[in-house]
C-alpha cells in the first residue's frame, strides 16, 4: 500500500468490492443502540444543524450539507435498507462521512434535540471500515497503529535514539538538560504525536526545555509514548484499543504521577477521553490523572513555574485556534484564556470562540487524505474569514490538525498570517534562571 502512490490501485480494487450486506446488518444489529436509533427517529428535519456546519457556510448553503440530511442519507438510508446497500451506495457514504464532516461535534452543540451527527458519523466510518471504503491513507494509518503503535513507522529504536539526539543538540544551550526515559515515579509521563519525532524533533526539545525550566520531574516511555489515533479517524475500533492500550501499559509500568499530553486535540481525545472505553475501564478515566499541554502550560504560569519576561510578551495582534477535541469536547477553553493573559498584550478572540468556534477544516483526517484535498480547501474559507476578522496576523494553535490546517489555508489562500504552537513561543519569552544559563567561558 505505501508504495501505492496515492492509491490508485487501491481504489481500484475498492471500486470491485462487494458488500458483504449480512456481515454489515449484522454489525448493525449488534453496535446501533438506542442512542443513535432514537437520534435518528427524533430528528424532525428542521434544519437548525444547518448553520452550525463550516462545510455548509463554506459550499454557498448547499443543502445537502445539512448534517441532518448528510447522516439520514447514509445511516439512516443504512438502516432502513437493512443493510442492502451496493458498491457505488457505500462509496458514496465514504465521501460523505469522511470528505463532508470532520466529526468536530459542533452540530451536536446546537441541535434542539441534543443528536449529535459526529458522534454518528465515527459510528458510520467503523461500518465503513469493516467492510473495506475507508480512505487509502486512513488505511495506511491504522495498519501502523497495529504494527508500531504509532500513526508512523517509527520503532522503539527510532524513538529512543531521536529523544537522545535532540537531548544532545540542545545541552549546549540548556546545560542539564536530559530527555529522561523509562524513569519510574516521575511527576509526569510526557506523550507526544509521532510526527513529532518523525518531521518536527525539536518540539521533543522544547518540550524538554520547558520541562527543565519549570524544575519538572518528568519522563517519557520508551513504549507507550504515541498518543494519537488515526485508527479513531479510520474506524479501526480494534487498532484503537491496541494503540491507548500501550500507552495505559507504559503508566502501569513506569507509575508515574500524571500524564501530559503533547499540543495536539485527537491525541487527547483518543487517549483521554474515548481511550478508557476502547480499553473496557469501567471508570471511564484514565488509569492516572492526564493532561493536556494547554492545562500544563496554564497551571505553570499560574504557579510561577514559568514566569514570562513582561518585555518580551506578544506585542502585536494575536489569536487563538480552538481545538475542538480539547475545548468544545474537553472543555478547556480557560485553560487556553488563561496562558493568553501571560503571553499576549493584544488578544483577539475569533468569532464565535471557545466551545462555540468551528473546526480548523482539517479535522477528522480530512488534513491527510489526498482524495479530498479540494474539498478540505473549500472549506477552510470559513476559518479564513474568522481570522481575517480578528486584524491579528498571528495565529496560536496548540494542535497539530489546527496548526497543519492553518498553514495550508496560508498556503492557498494567501492572507499573509504566521501560525504556532506554544513550545517557541514560550521559550521566547520565559524568564531563565540563571544557573539554568551555559556558563560563559
């Protein structure tokens, strides 16, 4: 499959398929509960979802945007069918589930009656799953959950040697400074997303530099330490219960006090939120207390653990990208105020903000899959304009889809804006103690 270049083969063989339509009633007999039968009789097609879709506002109020209509022409076509459904139905619900809705949940924050499409479209992207239409990268993604444990080909080795390599690159800056890995009873267990290690190795420095500031004990695992999903983007309900279950493996092993999550929103949410049920805890949490970077960040600045250089503060017109797994899903939308009241002279919020902001548009995957890329594109135009509104060129996104999605609306849109995480901003701004400086010679 990786040496499919853009699957073309693979959708190819997809268009030969066969539904397997006993198989897929079957499924759905067992899994389609109450909750998502009743949402899908009670809908009374008033079109209130309407306006709280950024695919809809991006496509001229296309009405088949509706996320009402989008999931009562697959699902609930589905399920009236009883599962008879051909090759060119279920191709169609591919599209629609992953090219149409990016599963950001903000329908469900405004429907009347509390039905939530996203949480039924990732219902319908297992049914997919399960019988062969996901999207090729989608695909690819979940098989390297099954086999690395990350979203990415990178061993335990890879791992291990690019925390020590970074370590090394920055000691001479940061004299001290360590990546401690597999350190048992530490404050914190640091995970991180695999693109961190595999494109972007020095935001493992950063975040060790942090750390280091902040007098933290912390460690990482040296199996355990990936916490993002595409198997959840995919529908591979069973890779996602391999994948949260070595990250759970690497608490039980090293016993630390807490767990930190990296600046990415699916990662929490796979790990921290749906992660308890994949793994059958009956507590629905963790089984340590885990964190976000953004409530992190916000409780070291509040405690002086981090202190911002009042000269060195945003001067210029700033804003903040919402992340939809970590605030409208989480809720930690004042957690992320709250660092912005220590970084940034000049905060604008975008409108709506907090719970109430739309997907960056790359959610869900949608970032990733090729097959979609113009649709992704269109509708970027929504967080484009929200952006625009704000006068501010400075765009914060402590979220690896957000920051991706906001570098590519840049990048076709061309509106003249620079985006980041947290970790360099901080180290920008933060006052050093000075036996944490290199000694001069």
């Amino acid at each position: 499959m990786l040496a499919d270049k853009s699957g073309k083969q693979y959708y190819e063989e997809m268009n030969q398929l066969e539904v397997n339509r006993t198989a897929l009633w079957s499924v759905i007999q067992k899994t389609c509960r109450s909750r998502i039968r009743t949402w899908l009789d009670i809908c009374t097609h008033c079109g209130l979802c309407a306006e709280s879709c950024f695919y809809y506002l991006a496509n001229q109020r296309d009405p088949t945007q509706v996320p009402s209509y989008k999931i009562q022409s697959t699902l609930g076509q589905i399920i009236r069918r009883k599962g008879d459904v051909d090759n060119a139905f279920m191709q169609m619900v591919m599209d629609t589930a992953y090219a149409k809705c990016t599963c950001c949940n903000r329908c469900g924050l405004y429907c009347p009656l509390g039905i939530d499409t996203g949480i039924m479209f990732g219902y319908v992207r297992g049914l997919l799953f399960s019988q062969g239409f996901v999207p090729w990268e989608m695909k690819i993604g979940s098989g390297m959950h099954r086999v690395y444990r990350a979203q990415m080909d990178i061993t335990t080795e890879d791992w291990v040697d690019t925390c020590e390599w970074m370590a090394e690159e920055y000691e001479e800056d940061w004299p001290g400074l360590t990546i401690p890995i597999d350190k048992t009873n530490a404050e914190i267990m640091y995970t991180v997303n695999a693109r961190e290690p595999k494109h972007y190795p020095e935001d493992l420095a950063e975040a060790a530099i942090l750390f280091h500031v902040a007098g933290a004990n912390w460690t990482v695992p040296s199996e355990g330490w990936e916490e993002t999903s595409l198997a959840m983007f995919a529908g591979d309900w069973e890779a996602c219960k391999l994948q949260v279950e070595s990250v759970y493996d690497a608490m039980d092993r090293l016993k630390p006090q807490r767990m930190v999550v990296t600046e990415c929103g699916h990662a929490y949410r796979a790990t921290v939120i749906e992660g308890p049920y994949w793994a059958g805890l009956q507590t629905g949490k963790t089984p340590i207390e885990s964190f976000h970077y953004v409530e992190w960040v916000a409780e070291a600045l509040r405690t002086g653990k981090l202190k911002i250089d009042p000269a060195k503060k945003i001067k210029e017109p700033v804003t903040y990208q919402d992340s939809c797994n970590y605030i409208r899903n989480a809720g930690l939308g004042d957690a992320a105020r709250e660092i912005m009241s220590y970084m940034a002279e000049d905060f604008r919020e975008m409108k709506p903000s907090r719970e109430h902001n739309f997907c960056c548009g790359g959610g869900g995957g949608l970032n990733g899959i090729g097959r979609y890329r113009q649709q992704r594109n269109i509708g970027l135009k929504v967080k484009r304009d929200q952006i625009l509104s704000t006068g501010a060129k400075l765009v914060v996104a402590p979220c690896h889809n957000c920051w991706d999605a906001i570098r590519d609306l840049e990048e076709v849109y061309r509106i003249g804006i620079r985006w980041s995480f947290l970790k360099p901003l901080l180290i920008k701004m933060i006052e050093v103690p000075e036996h944490l400086k290199p000694q001069e010679e």
